[in-house]
C-alpha cells in the first residue's frame, strides 16, 4: 500500500465533543478507529497489550475472564487526573501557552486515525503544537535518559501530528512530587516515519479489522500468554486430548534442550547458594540476635547486615477451619486465582 502524505493540505475532521461524554461512549467513539496509544500494539512494542487484544477490542469481543490483578489502575488514575498539572509545569518551565481543545478528531485521508490530544501549545510564531501528558514512577526515569523518548509514546505523538496535520510536538512526563523532577521532550514531524506508521495502521485497520479476521500474535511472550488466557477462559481438565498439526516439532526439541539448561542453571544456583550459607555460619554466630555489623579487611570495611523478613500468614489448617466455621468472611477475603503450567513429556511414537 502506498501512500502520499501531503501536508499543509487537509484539516481534521471533529467526530465528537469528548467534553460531555461518559467512558463508555468515550471508548465506543475510540472503536470507531485507531487511536495514538493504540499504534504500539500494532507495532509490537507495547507494554501492555498485543495486536490481537487491540483487534479484540476494535472488534467489540470481550474477554471471557478478567485480569485477576489490575496493578496499574492506580497508576492510569494518576496519570488522569495530572494531565493539568503537567501542562501547568510545561508551560511555566518553557512559557508557552498551552490549551485543550475536548474533541475527537479525525484524519480526513485516512479515516481510521483517529486522536484525542491532551493539550495543544501555542509557539511564538503563532504555529501550533500538540502536547502529550504522561506520568511515571522514579524508577521509570531512566527511559528519558540522553533525550530519550519511550518509543510508544514516540508512535502515540507522531500519530497525533499526522492525524491533526501539525509539525510540532511535546511530550512531557512527571517523574516526581515536585517540578523539578519533570522532563519534556519536543518531537519534529517525520514524514518516512509517518508513512510508515500510516502503513502498518491501514494494514491492521482493512486486513484484519475490516474483514473480521484475527492477527497473529505479537509483541512479548508475557503479554501474549497472559492474553491467550484471558479470551480461551479457564482450564478445563474434561475436555479431551487434541492432536496439534502444523507447529513445528524441532521448537519442542528447543524447549526440552533449554529446560535442561535451566535445571543445570538451577543445581548450580543451589550449590553456591549452599557454599554461600556455610560461608556465613561464623558471621552469623557472632551476630547471634544482631542484625548490624562491621569487619575491617585493610583497606577495606564490609558491612553486615541480617535483617529478619517478617511475614504473618493464615496456615492450611487454619483456612479450612474459617471455609467452615465462617463461610460469608472466608468468601469474602480469599481469592481463586489460576495459572497453568506447560510441560513436555518426550515418549516413544
């Protein structure tokens, strides 16, 4: 598919005042096309999702279970409700004007972008620019080193600037509880990478949620097994053994041929572990109940420490005890959770 991305020539189309609409409407508006924070999926860099559960979601199919842990809505919830105070740190460090405008809007040319943009800058010259909001925890800071930009935020904006025909952007991130621990970081339109972006978006946009038919899994193992498991639903141990035809017999043979490595890997780990331990015995002793303390070696000065790990736990018997005695509490303070655990068993044909 081959493109030609004009600029200076189209205006974004509104879909929809978002100022007024309610999540639910919000996020069937956003099925109606690609958004920017949906290009990573369909790149195969994402952190958090896989093409195949961004077609699920453009498609309306909904997993048959649910994340037993949702770790990061806090940290979605933050990343809310500071967008105004990122754009407010923005602009006080750069003195550009910032503004949001509450609406949809979408690519005149290719009417499956669509964008949602923060915040929109007002340079000197009178040009516009769009500004992007993120948050992040301190450990995350080092993503943003030597003018780095996280590549899926990169795709987000570059995205946004095609959709909105505008040559500049920004993003900008808090990292902290003051606004020194801010950074931002402005964005130039690349027309190559854009065409590029634009490509892969049709491609997954007419060829498989168009024609309703599913893409192949990428991006990490982790989020591809965790989404396999969502959308096919719980074990279930009464349904019968398959035949597989059509995988390749040589990856089992690697499987196999790594989880020997990693057994051996495993007896190694233990047996240093263990000279580890006999290692520390005189230490230990001479601590007795202390957790703190010194050796001098020459030049050098160790620093001991045995600090207890404190941990309270319900134990087996105990538990059955409460599932009996009191039904209501055990039912409502414990949690089923599952997980399943791929083996191979080489047997003779």
């Amino acid at each position: 598919m081959n493109h030609t991305v004009v600029t200076n020539t189209y205006e974004p189309e509104v879909i929809v005042d978002t100022d007024t609409l309610s999540r639910d409407e919000w996020l069937n508006y956003r099925r109606l096309g690609i958004g920017g924070s949906d290009v990573a999926a369909i790149m195969g860099i994402s952190p958090f999702a896989t093409i195949r559960d961004l077609y699920y979601d453009k498609v309306g199919i909904e997993p048959l279970i649910e994340d037993e842990e949702e770790n990061n809505w806090v940290a979605k919830e933050v990343g809310h409700r500071l967008e105004d105070l990122v754009a407010e740190i923005f602009s006080k460090k750069t003195g550009l004007t910032v503004f949001p405008v509450r609406k949809m809007f979408r690519h005149p040319l290719h009417p499956f972008m669509v964008a949602d943009v923060d915040f929109f800058i007002v340079f000197p010259d009178g040009s516009f620019g769009i500004l992007e909001c993120k948050t992040c925890n301190y450990n995350a800071r080092d993503k943003w080193d030597d003018d780095g930009i996280p590549i899926n935020y990169e795709y987000q904006v570059r995205h946004y600037m095609s959709v909105m025909n505008i040559n500049k952007a920004c993003i900008a991130c808090l990292y902290g509880n003051n606004e020194n621990e801010f950074v931002y970081r402005f964005l130039e339109r690349d027309m190559m990478e854009e065409e590029n972006i634009i490509t892969q978006e049709e491609y997954f946009w007419k060829e498989y949620v168009e024609k309703k038919a599913e893409p192949p899994y990428t991006g990490k193992p982790d989020l591809v097994l965790a989404s396999i498991r969502r959308y096919s639903g719980y074990a279930d141990k009464e349904l019968p053994e398959i035949t597989i035809s059509g995988l390749e017999v040589k990856n089992l043979e690697k499987y196999l041929e790594l989880s020997e490595e990693k057994s051996q890997l495993e007896k190694r780990k233990k047996e240093i572990e263990t000279q580890q331990r006999a290692l520390s015995v005189p230490f230990v002793e001479k601590l007795g109940a202390g957790c703190k303390a010194v050796l001098e070696g020459g030049s050098v000065r160790y620093k001991i420490t045995y600090n207890p790990t404190v941990r309270r736990s319900v134990g087996k018997d105990a538990m059955e005890k409460l599932k009996i005695q009191h039904p209501d509490i055990y039912e409502e303070y414990t949690k089923s959770t599952e997980s399943r655990i791929f083996r191979i068993k080489k047997e003779a044909a």
